[in-house]
C-alpha cells in the first residue's frame, strides 16, 4: 500500500462533493464537461480493477468512494441536461 496513493485519492476524493453542490443547486452544466467525467469515470474503473486483480488493500475503498461521487456528478449532469432543455421548450 502506498500512503502517496492513498493521500491523492484522498484529496481528489474531496472536490467531488463540492462540485456534486453546485452542480444540484446551479441547475446547469455550465462549466461541466461530461467527457471530462467519463474519463475520471474509466480511470477509477481502471484503479478498481488494478485494486481487485493485482494489488488489494484498503484504496480500493477510496477509489470505490471517488467513483461513487463521479457517477453522482455524472447523474446531475444529464438532470440538468434534461432541466436546461424542458426551460428551452418553455421559452
């Protein structure tokens, strides 16, 4: 285990619920990117799998939790999609 990898996870680990916040009270993807989170989306995936096959321990969970917050994001994302275009039709 590798405390460098844990820290990392860590921090990053703690800019997803912000981004999550003002990505539910916004109500806008202005600024997102969703080829941005498919990306983080494949690399947690990859770090899982890396987890699970070749090198178990506790980062797994972080990398579980990480990826958990992204598909989170994720799930806004196109809830804002379907918001920004349902006020577009009103308009």
């Amino acid at each position: 285990m590798s405390i460098f990898e844990a820290i990392m996870m860590i921090c990053f680990g703690f800019a997803w619920p912000f981004s999550i916040y003002k990505s539910y009270k916004s109500r806008s993807n202005k600024g997102k990117s969703l080829w941005f989170l498919v990306i983080v989306i494949i690399g947690y995936s990859c770090g899982i799998i890396h987890k699970v096959f070749y090198n178990f321990d506790f980062v797994i969970i972080l990398y579980s939790l990480n990826f958990a917050l992204v598909l989170t994001d994720s799930g806004l994302y196109f809830r804002n999609y379907l918001i920004s275009k349902k006020e577009a039709e009103v308009c």
